[in-house]
C-alpha cells in the first residue's frame, strides 16, 4: 500500500514474522507503480489507512480472479482459495 513504508527489507521480516510459505509474493515498488497496480485491482485509495482488508486469489494458469475479505473466516477464505487453485479453465 505505502511503498515509503513497504520497503523490501520490511516486507521480508513481514513474511518470516508470519511464516510466509513458498507460493506467497509481497511486492514493492515506486509509488507510481504501486498506485497503477492498486488502480487496476480496484483497491486504490487516497489515504492508505482507508484501504480495504481484502485478499486477491488469482490461478494464472486458467485466469481466474478472485477477491476475499481478509478478515473472513479461515473457513470461508480456504473455500475461495480451493476454489480457485482447482478451477479448470474453460472446456
């Protein structure tokens, strides 16, 4: 959200503080790039403390994308990633 903030060495003690497994990205970048990803996902906001708590799943494979809230049951969010790790694409 705050790339000022997110720097790469933060988000790597991130991801050990909270035993990030292989498979999981935290991304960084210039502002400017940050706010673009932000925008096309649809998660832009203008003040980073107002950004919303929601999880992005995507299976690059068959190109489905899907959106959680991230403060969703365990249960509801694995539902959605299962979902989306065994999508079969179009047939």
């Amino acid at each position: 959200m705050d790339p000022t903030v997110d720097t790469p060495n933060e988000l790597k003690a991130f991801s050990k503080k909270f035993h990030a497994r292989p498979g999981w990205y935290f991304l960084t970048g210039s502002k400017e790039n940050v706010d673009f990803i932000l925008k096309k996902l649809g998660q832009y906001v203008e003040e980073k403390n107002d950004h919303y708590n929601i999880v992005i799943v995507g299976n690059d494979r068959t190109g489905l994308w899907k959106k959680a809230f991230g403060l969703a049951k365990s249960e509801e969010l694995i539902k959605v990633v299962d979902s989306v790790l065994n999508d079969q694409g179009e047939k």
